[in-house]
C-alpha cells in the first residue's frame, strides 16, 4: 500500500496571491484552513483547504523573524507562532472566523528560544519548550488572546526539551527531552498555570532514542512519540489518573532496508482523528511512514512507507481526518487523501511554498 509523488494523480502548481485570493473569494460556508510557516522567508502562508484537497492561497503574513512552530487556542480564535530570532518571542494573532486570515495582536517575549509552543485545554496559558535552553515556560494569555509577560514559571527540563504538551484532561503536563532520553512528566494546576513534578518526574526511552514529538489517542488510554535519533515511533501507556507513563515498545519510521551514513531524523507525527491511523515522518529517507492503530491494545502495524517532500519536518491532518498535508523544509507541500478504510495515502496536489516551510497548523473555522 503505497504511492510516489511521480504518480498521475499528483500534479505540480505554484500558489499566486492574486489569483488564489479571488478564488477564495467565491466560496462560502465554513472552511477549513491550514496554516504553514517558514523559517527562512520569515512568513506564514494562510490556505484555504478545499474539498477536492487543494489549497488556495488566502493570505500571507510576513513575521519579520524566523517563524517556527505554532500554536493554536482551542476555541480556534488565536494563533500564536514562536519567533526564533533574537529577541525570541512569540506572536498573537486574532483569527478572522469568516476568513481565516490573521491579525497581529501583539509579540511578548519569551524565556528562550522555544521549539515548540503549545496552549492548555482552556487556552489560557501558553507552554513552551526550549530545545538550546533546556528549559519549559508557562505564561498566561489573557481574555483578549494575548500572550502575557512575565512568565508564570520558567522550569528547568533536561538536555534539548523539545516538545511541551497538557494531557487531553488538563490535569498533566508531559515534556519530552531528546538529549536526555526521558519524557518528564508534571501536575498542572489550570486555576493558577502551576506546573510541578509529578511522581515519578519522568519515563525514559530506549537509550539514544531522542523523544520529540508525541500524540495523545482520542480515548486518552495512550501516548506516541516519534524519536528523532533512531527514527522510531514508540507507544506508552497513558494512566490517566496518575498522568504517568509506561513504555510499551516502538517501530520502525524507515523504509525497510534503508541504510544512511547520516544522522536519523524523525520529526513529526499525527493521528487521525478517529485514531485509527498514525503517520510519522523522517527527513534523511524523506518519508511518510503510516501505520494502523489496534486502539485495544495500542500496537502498531506498519501499512505504507512513501517517499514525501524533501526533508518533511512538520506535516498534519485535517480535522475530518480527509486529507493530509506534508511540507519539506527543502521543498513544497503535497496534499494526500487519506483513505478512511484502508489509511492509504495518495498525492493529489503539489505545491511550492515560501523557504523552509516547517510547521503545518489545519482547523475548521469556528
């Protein structure tokens, strides 16, 4: 079960403003609109996901900084994006729910440079995780979507914290470290943004692994990491009354056989929203690994391995689990139809972006 970007379905375009904004235009109803940002042209592109799979070019934003990861509240009317050029900070921006395209609110300053940025369930406090720091933050938003300064706490974390994430509850803050090999694990207290190790303060990988991104299941029974280093996805047992823990085993992200002189580097990986599949990505193969989900057990079974845009960093899933849409950093974008029986991938779309497209954020307009 797999696909190439060679495939006749797969067909290559160029976002143009003037036209894509026209087009925009004409639709009605409510949207779905994805949100990529790109480090080196220092913007993010604002699309407009259609039915068919294609994206329409709504808007552009220059950030005037390196823009990296963003965030968005869960009553989707912010986004945030973590400005990783000196002075750091992070960017709000209001959500036009008629449109989606953005207007900036304000930029707050951060405790560091932060790889990644995330909201709490109630979307009033933003979580940041410092990869060159070592460090995570938490800061209030206020009720007009602003990120706030000082920041509530700014809490040591191991070597190279990378990713920083509240437990579908609210009740648990989990933070991986990829140097250290651990995933830490906190209390959170969503009355007052209080984040406090829990016992214990973390769960370990395998030796190497390096933890970066992680997904909870839709039933909250476990918890996915895509492991950067041996390009591995590893599933953990989620107690959700101890907000704990308990590593279960790991897969494979690489094509079978694939053997490189360079450092493995998985990056990104998404469940669909049914949590049926699991898709991960790893930039030295440049693949999109796909597996299917026992959700009893929480075991993985591979399904497809494909090659993707050159050096996938970010990628996500649309919120009807229809489509997917994967950037390189070195490269564009490809949407993918994502079939709900099987989780087959097929390229319909491929499109050229600004440089260095790095994260990819897909809501439905409230």
């Amino acid at each position: 079960m797999s696909s190439s970007l060679s495939a006749p379905s797969s067909r290559l375009a160029t976002l143009i403003a003037t036209s894509a904004l026209s087009l925009a235009a004409t639709h009605t109803g409510a949207a779905t609109i994805a949100y990529v940002s790109h480090a080196d042209s220092q913007d993010i592109y604002v699309l407009r996901l259609n039915n068919d799979g294609s994206v329409n070019l709504i808007d552009k934003v220059d950030t005037g900084s390196t823009v990296m990861p963003l965030a968005i509240s869960p009553d989707r009317r912010y986004l945030y994006a973590s400005l990783r050029s000196e002075p750091f900070s992070v960017a709000s921006y209001a959500i036009d729910p008629a449109s989606g395209k953005l207007k900036a609110l304000s930029r707050a300053p951060l405790a560091d440079n932060m790889a990644n940025i995330a909201t709490d369930r109630t979307g009033r406090y933003l979580l940041a995780a410092s990869y060159f720091g070592n460090k995570i933050s938490v800061n209030a938003i206020g009720s007009d979507g602003v990120v706030q300064t000082p920041p509530l706490a700014v809490i040591p974390a191991g070597k190279n914290a990378h990713s920083v994430q509240v437990d579908p509850a609210n009740a648990f803050v989990f933070a991986s470290n990829l140097g250290s090999d651990v995933i830490l694990q906190y209390r959170f207290d969503p009355a007052s943004g209080a984040v406090t190790p829990n016992t214990p303060p973390s769960v370990a990988s395998k030796a190497g692994a390096g933890p970066r991104h992680f997904v909870f299941s839709p039933d909250q029974r476990f918890l996915y990491c895509a492991n950067e280093l041996d390009a591995t996805v590893s599933t953990y047992a989620y107690d959700r009354q101890a907000g704990t823990l308990t590593l279960l085993g790991s897969d494979s992200a690489l094509p079978e056989g694939f053997q490189s002189s360079e450092q493995l580097a998985a990056a990104d990986l998404h469940l669909t929203p049914d949590g049926r599949f699991l898709y991960a990505t790893e930039r030295t193969s440049n693949t999109l690994t796909g597996y299917r989900v026992d959700r009893a057990s929480g075991k993985l079974t591979r399904l497809l391995n494909i090659p993707t845009e050159t050096q996938p960093r970010a990628f996500n899933i649309d919120p009807q689990g229809r489509y997917l849409l994967a950037v390189g950093q070195k490269a564009g974008l490809t949407s993918y139809a994502i079939d709900a029986a099987s989780g087959t991938l097929t390229p319909l779309f491929r499109y050229t972006l600004g440089r260095n497209p790095n994260w990819v954020e897909i809501i439905d307009l409230p």
